[in-house]
C-alpha cells in the first residue's frame, strides 16, 4: 500500500510538469464523414483534443456520438475527412507501424483454438516476426501476471468467464508495450461486480505501467473513476461538448467512489450527458 | 464469472463421449428392429410378390450369396467417391479463397457459381459420359460438379463471418491482409468448412451413384441397374444396404476428423439445437 502511494504521490508530480508537455495524443479540427447508402454522413465534427503523455482519459457520450469512431480514428482504422490527429507526433499509421498502440474492444475477441497464453502472445507475434516464439510467450505470461491471471495460461477461452476474457484481452494489449492503449468499452459485457474488479485492474496497470489510456465508456462511475479527464461527447452533429477534469486524488480505492469530488464529477457529468440526450432527440 | 465451467470438460470426457454416444444409439436401433421386424411380418402376412418388395431376409440372403460382386462393385464406388470428394473439397476451397482474396473477380464469380448451381446437374453425366467414356473421369466431375457447391459457400461463410473487431486489431499491429487470411480468416473458417465437407461427402456418394447410372461396367450403381434389369429387387436392396454403408462410414471419418482437427467447434445436436 505504502508503495502506491509513494507512486501515486510521483505520479501526480510528474502531472504537473505534464501540463506544459506537448500532446501525447492531438486531434486538430477531426472530422470524419461515412457514406451510407450513397449519401455522405458526417459522423465526427470538428474535434480538437489533447491526451498528455501518461493520462488516463475517458470519452463518454450517447450512442451514437461518434466515440467509437474517434478512438478508429487515433487507432489508425478510419483516416479523418477533415483536420489532422498524431499519436506521439506521427500520423496514427506510422504510430502503428512504431507499434505504439494497443486495442481493447467490448468483445475480447480471442481465437477459441488458442489458450490464454497463445492468446495474449498473438498479437506480438503477429506484429513482430522476428521475435522468438519463447520471448513472445514470456512476455505473455508476464503480462498475464500483470493482470491477474497467472493460473489460467492454459485454458481455452470458452473455458474463461468474461472478466477473465477481457483481463486476456488487455493483457495481449499490453504484450505489444504500446505507448497507447485504446479502449472501446472494455467492460461494457461485464456484470456490475466485474466491472468494478476490471476497473480496480486497469487502474492498477496504469499506475504501474504510464501508458497513455483513452477509454470509451457509457458508464459515469467508471469515466470518473478511472480518469484525469472526461470529454463529453453529444450528438447532431458529433462533437466534443465539454471536456472536464476529475479532480479525484489519487491513489483511487472503494472509498473514492464515497469521496464529494466523486459525487460532484459524477453529478455534473450527468447533467451534461442528460442535456446532450435531449438535444439528440431533437 | 457465471459461465466459467460450462465447457470445461470437453477434453477429459471424450472416451466417456464415445460409450454414451453408442448408448445414445440404442434407441435408434430398436426403432430400426422394430421397422425391419413389421416389415417381414406385413410382407408375410400379404403375400406380397419378392420382385415388388423382398422381405429383410430375403434381402439378407442376397447379401450373403453375392458378397463377393457386392465387395468388388463397393471397392469401385469408394474410389470414385474418394477421388470426387478429395478433388470437390479442394475446388470448393479454391473457389471461396479466390473469391475473399480478390473482391472484385469473386463478384463476377459467385453469381455465375450460383446460376451453375441451379443447372440440373443429373442431367450433366450422359454429356460427361459422352466426353470421357466409362472410366473414372466422367464419375469424379459429376460429383465435383454436385460436392463442390456446399464446400465453397461454407468456407465462404466462415471466411466472411470474422468479427470486424478482430479483423481491426490485425490492422493495429500493421498486419497485412495476407497475414489476416492465414492467422485468422483460415482457422476461423475450418468448423464451417467441416459442415461443408460434410454434406459434400453425402453428396458425393449421390454423384458417384448417378454417374455410374449413366454408364458404367461396375460399382454399386452399376449392380442396382443391372439388378433392375433381372427383376432381381432383394440385390437392388442388398446394393443399397452396401450403399448406405459406404456413405455412413465415409460420413464419420469427416466427423472424427472434425473433432481432431477442430476441437474448438460448436458441437452440433440436431434435436436440442435451440436449447
């Protein structure tokens, strides 16, 4: 306990130099359009952001809004209609060819003819052919530890409940030593308990690893728990309507969830997502 | 945490799997006797003529004192049938790969695919027996012709219902679509092809037994036409007997094999499939 603290202690010093730091993560003017059926759909408008290097930030917003989107677009996936983004001041493809981000979906997406360890391996062992297959696997298993699931490198994965599933997921992730990590609703499948266990996981990594970590979520406890900051995304057309920093100390445990920054974070968040709702309907 | 164990322990019962699917078998083999016996009784009771339906042991009786011809007619089948399958798995999977890897060519070609699928392909083996004679040749491309279809649009299938995540994940490690075809897209498509291949391998037992109809001087086909000929109806159905057989057996070497080589594939029950 003692050395969280001390870390976390460090952690929000070195936040203060961040502030000064350029962007880890810069979108200047995205805009994304989709063609759908023949006719041209703006999805993403006008979307300035900047991600220091080693935050944690969270996009949260109506179905929808575009989140998803602007986390393909950082991942390389989608190239924007409009505007500019860098990843460590590369284009995303280049990030992607540095290997510098790593991916986690809603679904974990193993291969069921794979067992965990293989699993957590894959993506290194895709990305980089040289590597040996024991260096790979050794990496596996490290990061398997990293995320709890030491005793379970050998199971398929319709032998693994979903939590467990998605601590694979994050830990093939984590395999490729991004600089980035990427979450498009990592725990949205996961019961209510297993979520709070995932995001006590994920905190837990970041603290021990200084990734950068962009996470899309529907949920408001988790976008306030887990994060330095929270861009609220609203629909009609797709855009940031308010970016909003958590003020919440670190280290963050149950007993933040109980904590007034908490309830007040928590609350204004909602009335923005609340307002932003609305204005969808419309 | 809820469905942690629920699959768990598909490695460690499989012998325990093989007792309980031959005791899963019971019934089915009573309802068989069962059949078989009301049958004899129905053909005794009535008198009916041997040349309009034989007894079971009428029909046993045949098997016994032509089990000779029968083994040698069978031997020829299980060749055509072997040689037609191999070459129909190995055509059906070029046709679904080039049709994946090259987009533009696979939307010419799969229309195309489908109107030949609806050509009556019965129709195909005088032409084929006129092209290439008596021999083997005429009988392996009618069932190529039949078998192919439902390997193709299996793989297909399989090949196409990668979910896009993962297909996204390859792209964010910069891996090429050759290396999402081999590492992905191929494995995840086996459990369909093995659907695939399954029903191709029924159909090929079909194909052979047609193309021998058409023209042949041996096999199965060639003993029920030629029995038809002699109004010898318990041969017609010692032939078939035969026939069944063959099928069946070449049937559960694909299910073994499916169940060696992808281990991981949805078991499938055709009476609790909703459940």
């Amino acid at each position: 306990m003692n050395v969280r603290v001390m870390t976390a202690a460090a952690r929000n010093a070195a936040f203060a130099a961040e502030k000064s730091a350029p962007a880890h993560i810069a979108a200047r003017g995205v805009a994304v359009d989709f063609t759908v059926e023949g006719r041209r759909q703006r999805v993403l408008n006008e979307i300035n952001l900047a991600v220091p290097k080693g935050s944690f930030v969270s996009l949260i917003g109506p179905s929808g809004c575009g989140k998803s989107t602007l986390l393909k677009v950082m991942a390389g996936l989608v190239a924007p209609t409009e505007g500019e983004m860098t990843v460590a001041g590369m284009t995303p493809q280049q990030a992607v060819k540095a290997r510098l981000i790593g991916l986690v979906f809603q679904e974990a997406t193993l291969l069921p003819w794979k067992n965990a360890l293989e699993n957590a391996a894959f993506l290194l062992m895709t990305a980089d052919d040289s590597i040996k297959k024991s260096d790979a696997f050794d990496r596996a298993a490290a990061m398997l530890r990293l995320v709890g699931l030491e005793d379970a490198d050998k199971k398929r994965p319709n032998q693994l409940s979903g939590g467990m599933r998605q601590r694979v997921a994050i830990a093939r992730a984590l395999a490729l030593d991004p600089e980035v990590l990427l979450m498009d609703e990592p725990f949205g499948a996961l019961d209510a308990i297993t979520r709070e266990e995932m995001s006590d996981c994920l905190l837990d990594i970041w603290e021990r690893t200084h990734k950068t970590i962009v996470l899309v979520t529907h949920s408001i406890d988790e976008a306030v728990f887990l994060s330095r900051e929270v861009h609220v995304m609203g629909t009609g057309p797709a855009r940031i309507i308010e970016t909003l920093p958590i003020t919440l100390p670190h280290p963050r445990t149950e007993d933040s969830y109980s904590a007034p920054a908490f309830a007040a974070a928590e609350a204004r968040l909602r009335s923005l997502l609340i307002e932003s709702h609305k204005r969808g309907r419309r | 945490m809820t469905d942690a164990t629920l699959d768990g322990s598909g490695g460690v019962a499989s012998r325990g799997a093989v007792g309980k699917g031959l005791q899963g078998l019971i019934p089915a083999l009573l309802l068989a006797l069962g059949l078989v016996v009301f049958w004899e009784v129905v053909i005794r009771l009535f008198s009916v003529p041997t040349f309009v339906l034989p007894a079971p042991t009428a029909i046993f009786a045949s098997l016994v004192v032509h089990w000779k011809p029968l083994l040698v007619a069978a031997k020829a089948t299980a060749l055509e049938v072997l040689f037609g399958f191999v070459l129909s798995a190995v055509v059906g999977i070029a046709v679904a790969l080039v049709i994946v890897r090259f987009e533009r060519f696979g939307r010419a070609l799969y229309p195309l695919i489908v109107l030949f699928q609806n050509v009556p392909k019965v129709a195909l083996a005088p032409i084929f027996i006129l092209w290439f004679g008596y021999d083997l040749a005429p009988k392996i491309l009618l069932i190529v012709v039949i078998a192919f279809f439902p390997v193709a649009i299996d793989m297909l299938a399989g090949l196409q219902s990668v979910e896009p995540s993962f297909i996204s994940l390859m792209r964010s490690v910069g891996a090429s679509q050759g290396k999402i075809m081999m590492r992905v897209r191929i494995p995840h498509s086996l459990p369909h092809l093995m659907a695939g291949l399954k029903v191709a391998i029924t159909f090929s037992v079909i194909g052979a037994i047609v193309g021998e109809f058409a023209g042949a001087n041996q096999g199965l086909g060639y003993v029920i036409q030629f029995a038809s000929t002699q109004l010898d109806t318990p041969l017609i159905f010692a032939a078939l007997i035969v026939v069944s057989v063959l099928g069946l057996a070449f049937y559960y070497i694909i299910e073994f094999a499916e169940h060696v080589l992808v281990p991981w594939a949805p078991k499938f029950d055709p009476i609790h499939s909703a459940g």
